[in-house]
C-alpha cells in the first residue's frame, strides 16, 4: 500500500503520487540522488511510487532521454529549478502509468462537438480571453487542480487536490514574482492545457520558454506530437469523468504551445474551432522575452538574456510559419476565427461576445456580469519588455504589456 498525501493508505498505483503531493516545496533541501535528472532511474522512481510498470508505447523513451539530456547539460538549473523538473518529469511518469492501469473513459458528450481551442503566439492575448470565456456556462475549461493531477483514485477528494494546487501556485509564485504580473494563474482557475503535453515529454513551452532547452527544442520542432495529443485528449476524458461537463457544454481548451503542431492537434481533434489570435510580431517577441526571462531566472542563475532574444526570435518566426500554412487550408472540420491582440485588449467584453457569437453559444445578461466583474477585480498589469537587454531594436514608443 502506498501512503497518499494525507498519510493514508491507497492501493498500488492509484495514490496521488509523492511528487504531486509534495508540490510546492521543491526547495526542500534534498540528496543529489533525489534530484539526478537520469531518465533510467525516473522511471524506476514512477514504478516504486505508483506500483505499477506499463508505459504504454515505447515511443515517449526517445523524448524523455532528449528532455533529461537537455535539461542535465543545457538548462543550467539551480538547485530549485533542478527540483522542480525532477517533480515535474516524476508526476509526468506517474500519470502516465497510470492511464494505462485504468480503463479509458466513455467520451463526455463535450467532446461531440469538437473543442474550442485558443491558439497563437505566446503573449497575444490568450490568457484574457481564456478567463472571460470560462466564465460562460457552455465552455468547460480545465482548472489548474484538474491537470496537475487528471487521474486520481476513488475517495481523492476535490479539497486535496484545489489544497495541493494552492501550494504550488504559492510557491511558483514566490520563486518567482514577477510571474505573478506576467501570467496570472490560481488553483481554481482556468488554466493552460499544456501540463498534459508533459506526459509524452513533448512540450513546446518546455522546450522554448520555460527552460534553456537548445537540443531539445531542435529535436522537438520536427516530431509529430499525434502520440501526445492522444494522451492529451485521454487526460481530459478521466478528467471529466470525475467532474463532468455541463449539459451541452463544450471544452474549452488553450496554450501557447499548440501553434507549432497544428496537424497533430487537428489528427486528434478533427472538429476543433481554433481561435487565432494574433498580434504585432516584434511586439509579441518582446513580451514572450519577458516571461522566458522570468521563467528562466526562477530555475536557472546563469541566464543570458541576448540568447532568450534569439531564440524567441526565431520560435516565433517558425511558429508564424506554421500557423500561416495550416490557416491557410485548414483540414476540412477545422474552423478558425481570427482575433487582434489590439480588437481584445480594446474592447475585452466585445471581443469575448463575438467569439461567443461565432461559437453559437448565447451569452446572457450573467455571462456579461461575469466579465465585467472580472474584468474589474483583474485588471491587466503592466508588463514591460526587456527589448534593450535581450538585444532587440526599440518598439518606437509601443505601449508594452
């Protein structure tokens, strides 16, 4: 029997796993065996705490061995940031044990309809409509407690987990600060999708913005994430078995690392409605530079921030690329609506009515109570970009944020 996060006793294979439990602390001073990064000896680690030993396909070998390859020689991590990814890699190899010990779901009736899902560039807007949709009855977005942990066992209680998600978001938050201002998140607030890419270890915001990830970010750019998005869409189903969605709802889905794998998206969900937002290109480059910053210096005390400009340079000239050619000719099933980090930010509450309207979702006298108040207990905080110190030419005068 394994202990879960409250002491007691669960059978093997279905506690929440230790490093889930333990979110939030990733300073706790720790033993070098306990934060080696060596992919052998994590997956022997997922076995002993959740008792369990089918992967499933042998296919995420290739990419965990890139991952902690990258991580172990180029990340650079600190002590905090080398905990945080051996906790993060560990709860990956946990929920994927356990997706293949548990029977799959039956489709919630939210999937019939085919996902709505935010695409575009990092820093375009996206988390702003994000929270004013998730506020209207018919749209299910996944709350931050729902993936960190999306299979639980039976008894698991919703107060463990929104508890466990408050302390990590605590000390997320206190690593680094400046987080806080550049992307808002709470426990039980809607939140990116992309903490389900991790259990396929392919996670473009891994490999672009969170950590200095050079090899790995080369060598995931050319994969095919089909594989991924299939565990992905298998998360969501266990997720909303244990908390179904409103009657006639859909799903409402959103991260910045979809852009860059489009077909494998649309090979998954072939009935998605994307919503395309877009922004000026050295605007959105500026901004990002500022949250890989923030990201980098939390894991990282040797942070070069000419290099976060190059690269993001770069991410963001090949994203457009691919965003531009599947726009272009989307797969038959796929629609798109274009949405300007301008028209948003402008007119928020307008712009999330129009977006309601295309979807066929009414938007009542409460939804629109719901955005005002939003609106108004979150206003958007200034985010300045770090053009001058991550080598970029001036924005001549654009507001940032």
């Amino acid at each position: 029997m394994t202990p879960d996060a409250t002491g007691r006793s669960t059978p093997p294979g279905t506690a929440v796993s230790g490093a889930t439990a333990s979110r939030g602390t990733p300073g706790t001073k720790r033993g070098e065996a306990d934060t080696r990064l060596d992919h052998v000896e994590l997956c022997e680690e997922a076995m002993r705490l959740t008792g369990l030993d089918d992967f499933g396909s042998p296919d995420y070998r290739s990419a965990l061995a890139h991952l902690t390859a990258s991580l172990g020689s180029q990340a650079r991590l600190n002590p905090y940031g080398r905990a945080e990814a051996r906790t993060v890699l560990l709860d990956a190899l946990c929920t994927r044990l356990r997706l293949h010990a548990n029977a799959l779901p039956a489709l919630d009736p939210a999937f019939g309809r085919g996902p709505v899902v935010l695409v575009g560039l990092p820093r375009t807007g996206s988390t702003l409509l994000h929270h004013l949709l998730a506020h209207h009855p018919s749209l299910r977005a996944p709350r931050l407690w729902e993936l960190l942990a999306p299979l639980t066992p039976p008894g698991t209680t919703e107060d463990l987990l929104v508890g466990i998600a408050r302390r990590h978001v605590t000390e997320h938050f206190r690593a680094a600060p400046d987080l806080r201002r550049i992307h808002p998140t709470s426990a039980t607030g809607p939140e990116e999708c992309e903490y389900l890419m991790n259990t396929d270890f392919r996670n473009a915001v891994l490999a672009t913005i969170s950590y200095r990830l050079p090899d790995y970010a080369a060598w995931l750019m050319d994969q095919d994430l089909t594989g991924a998005y299939r565990l992905h869409q298998a998360q969501l189903r266990h997720i909303l078995a244990r908390r179904p969605a409103p009657a006639g709802a859909r799903l409402l889905l959103k991260s910045p690392s979809h852009i860059w794998h489009l077909p494998s998206l649309a090979a998954v969900y072939p009935r998605a409605d994307l919503v395309v937002l877009h922004r000026d290109t050295d605007a959105a480059i500026g901004s990002v530079c500022g949250l890989a910053l923030a990201a980098r210096r939390k894991r990282s005390d040797d942070v070069d921030a000419h290099e976060i400009g190059r690269q993001m340079t770069a991410a963001t000239h090949t994203a457009l690329d691919r965003l531009r050619a599947f726009t272009a000719q989307p797969p038959p099933g796929i629609r798109c609506l274009a949405v300007t980090f301008d028209e948003l930010t402008r007119n928020p509450r307008a712009t999330a009515e129009r977006v309601s309207d295309w979807l066929g979702v009414p938007v009542t006298e409460s939804v629109r109570r719901g955005w005002r108040d939003h609106l108004s207990r979150h206003p958007r905080p200034p985010h300045e970009h770090p053009r001058g110190p991550c080598g970029l030419p001036s924005a001549d005068g654009r507001p940032t944020s």
